[in-house]
C-alpha cells in the first residue's frame, strides 16, 4: 500500500496511474491473465521501460521474464488508487455542467461520495439533484463544511464564482478540488490539491487542428 | 493567420494556445494594455523565453522592449483558434453527460455548431435537446453524416458505443472526435484528429494525492 511506500512517487508517475488502471481492468475484464512489460507498454503507446519504472514506483509486481499477472497488478492499482477511504465532495453550483457531474461522481467515480449540492439561484435550491441530495443555498456552505468536513469541493461554476467561494473553502479546511472553472485556485493557495478540467481548452485546439489541416 | 504560416506548429505549442487565449481575454477584459513577455509568463506558471517562443511559432506580435499590446495579442490568438470557418459537430449520446457537453457546445463553445445529436435510447429519441436539436436514432448516423459532412464527432458513450459507432463516423468522412469515452480512436483509425478528455483520471489523481498527503 502507498502508506507504506518509503518514497514520494512523482507527479508524472500518478497522473499516468489512471491509465493503467483503464487498460488493466479491461484486460481483465477479457480474461487476459498475464502481461509483459512490452506488451503493456504497446497498448498504452509506450516504452516498455517506462512502464517497468513507473509500477517499480509502487513496489514492483512483476517478475523478470514472467511479466505481470494481471489480476495482481489490477488489486495492487486499485488499492493504490481507491484504498479504503472514500473521499466526501460538495458539490458547488447545479447548472447543466454541475447535475452532469453530480450524476458521474455517483454512478462511475469510485471512492467518492457526494456529500451536498450548493447553488446560489433560488431556481435550484431545495431541488433533488440526486436521491437524497438536495441542492443547498451556497450561503450555507462555510457553516456545512465547517460541520462536515468534505475533503474535496467540485466547482462547476464560471471563474468569478469560483473566486468568490474559494476562500471560503481554504479556509474551511477543504483540501482538494475538482475544478472546471477557470479560475487557477493553486496560484494563490498553498498547501491545497487542485486538478483542473479545461473542458474550453480541449475543444480549442481540436478547432486548431482541424482548421489547420494537422 | 494560421494559413499563411509556413511551418506546421507542434502540438505542444498547439495545446497551450488556448490558456494564452484565457489568459490573455482576462487582461483585455482588466483594461491591461500592454504586457511584457516576463509579466505574462508569470502569471501563466512558464518562463518568459518560453513566451517569446510560443507566440514566434505564430509570427512574434511583440516588439523588443516594449513587449506585446493585449489587444494585438487577443485578435491574433483568436483568429488562430477561431477562424472564420464554424465547425459543425454531432453528439453521439445524450445521457446525463451529453446533455451537459451539448450546452456547453451550445452556450459556451466559440466556432462550433451543433447540428444534430443521436441515441440509440428509445426514451431519448424524439427529445429537443437544445433548441430546434431534436435526438435522433443513431441507426440514422451514417446518412445522416454522409449527407451533412459534420466536422466533429462529440462522444458521450461508453467505450463499447464507440468502439461500435466509431467505423461509421471514420467512414463517414468524420475527421474530428472531441471524446469522452475511453475508446482510443487514435490507435485503430489514422488521419484523424481526437481531443480525449478523460474525466475519471483526474479524479483518480485528485484521490490518490488527497489519500497519500501528497
């Protein structure tokens, strides 16, 4: 378990861990037992040495010239990825983005739980975003969080919201945040983890490439 | 514009474009007029030899000394990203993601057009998806492609609905895939642009990070 694990692994190492899990579930899912180091690195478009030190990073695994069993490299990624703790989320703003999301984190991320929903429109506070969840006004929200402690806040709302909200959260002791605003929380708060999801920035440069014949 | 640029520009210069291209709005927005190269590096986390290179890749804009007018900067980045020429998308899905991503396309996305979104979902076809986009069968995809010559393909499904939609829309003509599913066109299909946005990796790095103090 990574609790254990002496060293610190890199950020580039975690960011690819997602993929091996998807390609490692899939592989079996359709009854493939085994994997070389090769074969792995093929699927994922990949060097064979990569993928070597990127699972030593997480204590290894495998065997030289046996590769990978697959259902142990899937039980030792899941742990890493999952553990036990599932991670309580708020949810902040329920536009199209925020119930889309809402409806994700419930039905296909694993280890999350989502805790509440909180928008400023009056149109959407006391509605049932989900079973049992009922969409907050966001001036409760530094009385919720101060009480229950979410580790992670999801901001589905534009950047001058996110803005607005942001301290509110720090200072509540919200440690982690999915965000798809545009608003870069980590430039002026440490000692918080952010991932940004620029939804914008991906279809831009599809739009570039397609105009530009690439 | 890009067109009469005489070198292809590389994909990582490519996929920063559009965070100048937010960055660089906010400023005009601000009221900033001018920038230098150091000063807009510094708020977008890069060096300023970094700047001055990405923005040569598309003909300089700046002057030495003096550093780049904003508003120069925002109608040369915007022409890049823009164009004059709309692209036209179809949403292949329409569950709870595709109706978000389809609003997104709609209200928030500069240069697309969405022209017709398909389920294969006897509940969802029939429905006015946005307004005058009604959801239609997807058994009607390939016609309607080869009658309509889209530009992009939004999808909204599951890895096996692409897989399984995925050689109608190639052979379609199709040559641009904004994708949300974790079907990787690009390994199976060659001249295609693909834009992959992998929504549950950055959820499974965001927990591994909050799980492991990092």
């Amino acid at each position: 378990m990574a609790s254990q694990s002496p060293n610190k692994v890199s950020l580039p190492v975690i960011k690819r861990l997602p993929k091996y899990y998807r390609y490692i579930s899939d592989m079996h899912k359709n009854g493939i037992v085994k994997i070389s180091s090769s074969e792995l690195a093929h699927m994922m478009g990949t060097t064979a040495s990569q993928v070597r030190q990127d699972l030593n990073c997480f204590g290894g695994f495998g065997q030289q010239g046996i590769g990978y069993h697959v259902d142990v490299l899937l039980s030792e990624i899941s742990k890493l990825l999952f553990s036990e703790r599932t991670l309580d989320a708020v949810l902040i703003g329920t536009g199209r983005l925020g119930r889309a999301i809402s409806g994700y984190l419930s039905s296909e991320a694993r280890g999350y739980h989502l805790m509440a929903a909180f928008d400023k429109s009056p149109a959407e506070i006391g509605r049932e975003i989900l079973p049992g969840v009922i969409v907050r006004d966001v001036a409760e929200l530094s009385d919720f969080c101060k009480e229950h402690q979410p580790d992670v806040a999801v901001l589905c709302i534009p950047r001058s919201g996110a803005q607005a909200v942001a301290p509110t959260l720090v200072e509540a002791g919200v440690k982690g945040y999915w965000n798809f605003s545009h608003y870069d929380l980590s430039v002026e708060y440490d000692d918080i983890t952010v991932e940004n999801v620029h939804l914008g920035d991906s279809l831009m440069s599809l739009g570039y490439l397609m105009r530009n014949d690439h």
